[in-house]
C-alpha cells in the first residue's frame, strides 16, 4: 500500500459518491483521447531523433514549459513551498510532472496525478530522471478524485480545471478531498473578457496544439469563476498573461497579429491591459471549521 492509500486509509477508489452521467463521461473520454496524445510539452520538441522519456527530452522542454517560463509561476511553488513543507499536495492534471518536481525538491510531499496514462508515465520517468521520489503517481479524473475526503494539505492544478468538461464539480472535488485548513492552489482558469478569448474567437485559432485544440477549454468571467468557490475563503485571485505573447505560427492572420494587434495593444498601460488578462490564478482555503 502506497502512503497515499494509508493517509486515506483505503486502497483504490473513493470519491465524492457524485454520479457522472453518460454525456459527461463521454467528454471526459474525448479529453483523455486527446491529451493522451499530446501531453503538454511535445508540442515544443521539433527534432524528431530526441527519444521520450531521456534527460535531453526533459531539459529541451524545461523552458517552455509553465514554472520557467512565467516567473510568478515559480515564485508561487516557491511561496507555497515554504508554508507546505512535509505537508501533502495532489496536483491534479500533472502533464510531464514539472510543477510537482519544484514542489518535490523543496521537500513537499506530493501525490501527482493525470487524466492519461502517458502523462503518468512520463511524470513518473521525469521523477526517476531528477531522482525525487512520490508519495504515488497515478491516474486519476478529476471529476471523481480517487481519495476520500480530508486527504491533502494542499491541491495545486495549473491549467486543468477549466478543461475537464465540468469545471464547478471539479472544484468541489479539490474541496472534498482538502483538510479543514486546506489550500487550493488554481493557476488558473482562462478568463473573459480577455485578449485572447477574443482573439481566439475572432480568429478561430488554436490554442493548446497547432493541429486542434482540447475538446474542452472553457472561457469564464472572473465572477463565474469566484463563484464556484462557495465553502472557501478567497486568499488571493489574480489576472495573469495581461500582455499579448508572440507566436509561431505564419499566415495572413498570424502577421495581422505579429505586426498590428500585439504591438499596439501591449502599449497599453498596464491598469488597462490587466483588465483584459486572459488567465485568473485562484488561491483559497477551505475554512477550519468548514464541514466536508
Ligand atoms: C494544459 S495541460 C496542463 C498540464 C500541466 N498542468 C502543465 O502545466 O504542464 C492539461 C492537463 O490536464 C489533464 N486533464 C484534463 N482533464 C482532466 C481530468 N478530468 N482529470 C485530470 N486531469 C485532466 C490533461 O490530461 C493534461 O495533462
């Protein structure tokens, strides 16, 4: 028995007893397919002799990946490293395993888990390549979280939780399975009105992958999203990615974009340009006192 299963005092399934009906298990089934196919980081791997799963796959992505690339993403781990240390985080929606890694090196202990079984696979490779050990990798939806209830000290889930086909259920799973005290540590859920929601409208583009995009990847106002919270108190709730990214795609679209609209709408003052950030990261707690 893994020390997750012993925290949780039972081995195998648990899970909020909340039944998914047939339409959502399908959309579930459909994300799975599609990100078991495209865990996030390959998209940046170009050179097709660099073998999965070896050290030189890892430090080719490390740099496009969330933590190194955004700096507030590191100072996040960082920040809620220091008041988790031997204390228990799940992340949910894991990917290559990166932000649990910076979690695991800063001696939190945490219980990583994915949606497909590719991204366990690599995570738990990553993991055995840096040489940090788990308390479990495994794979786990997070419409019915496999824990019981009170498990974790801490949740963490970077860019998931608004594409798992019910974002609201999702949430209140981090709640069920969190201690009274718990943290939930969301970085982020994608925002409107916000550049890229309309860019991304306007110009039917993808976002995730150049070849199709998430069968789910859902757009909320910062109420929405505040909203679904209820039975925790909002420690913090911050718009990210004010200023509009380069890309790397060609076309008629993608030079409008490099040479009209990025230019001129990054000259924006900051107060404005914020308004229209296209994520909104979330930190909460679940109340001491707060029942499951
Ligand atoms: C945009 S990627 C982010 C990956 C990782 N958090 C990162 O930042 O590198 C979204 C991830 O969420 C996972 N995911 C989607 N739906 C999920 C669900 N219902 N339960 C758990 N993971 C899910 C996908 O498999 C994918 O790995």
């Amino acid at each position: 028995m893994n020390r997750t299963q012993a925290d949780s005092g039972q081995e195998g399934s648990a899970g909020s007893g909340e039944k998914m009906d047939p339409e959502l298990k399908q959309t579930v089934d459909s994300i799975r397919d599609y990100w078991d196919a495209r865990t996030l980081g390959v998209q940046y791997v170009s050179d097709p002799t660099l073998e999965r799963g070896t050290p030189e796959y890892f430090d080719h992505i490390r740099p496009w990946m969330n933590p190194y690339k955004f700096p507030w993403i590191m100072e996040r781990i960082e920040s809620e490293s220091a008041l988790l240390k031997g204390r228990h985080l799940l992340e949910i929606g894991c990917g290559m395993g990166f932000d649990s890694l910076e979690f695991l090196k800063r001696g939190v202990r945490v219980t990583a888990t994915d949606l497909t079984p590719a991204a366990v696979a690599t995570t738990k490779r990553h993991f055995e390549i840096e040489g940090v050990e788990a308390e479990d990798v495994r794979e786990a939806n997070a419409l019915e979280l496999p824990f019981e209830d009170e498990s974790f000290d801490a949740v963490w889930a970077n860019g998931v939780l608004h594409a798992t086909g019910d974002t609201a259920r999702a949430i209140r799973e981090v709640r069920r399975v969190l201690r009274p005290g718990g943290r939930a540590i969301i970085s982020h859920f994608y925002r409107k009105p916000s550049w890229m929601y309309t860019v991304s409208r306007l110009g039917r583009e993808n976002i995730e992958h150049k070849d199709e995009d998430p069968p789910v990847n859902e757009f909320y106002t910062d109420p929405e999203i505040l909203e679904m919270f209820e039975g925790f108190e909002i420690e913090s709730a911050v718009r990210e990615h004010h200023r509009a990214l380069p890309v790397a795609k060609s076309g008629i679209k993608a030079v409008l974009y490099r040479w009209g609209f990025r230019p001129v709408y990054n000259l924006l003052p900051e107060s404005v340009a914020r308004r229209y950030a296209y994520k909104l990261s979330v930190t909460a707690v679940k109340p001491k006192d707060s029942g499951t």
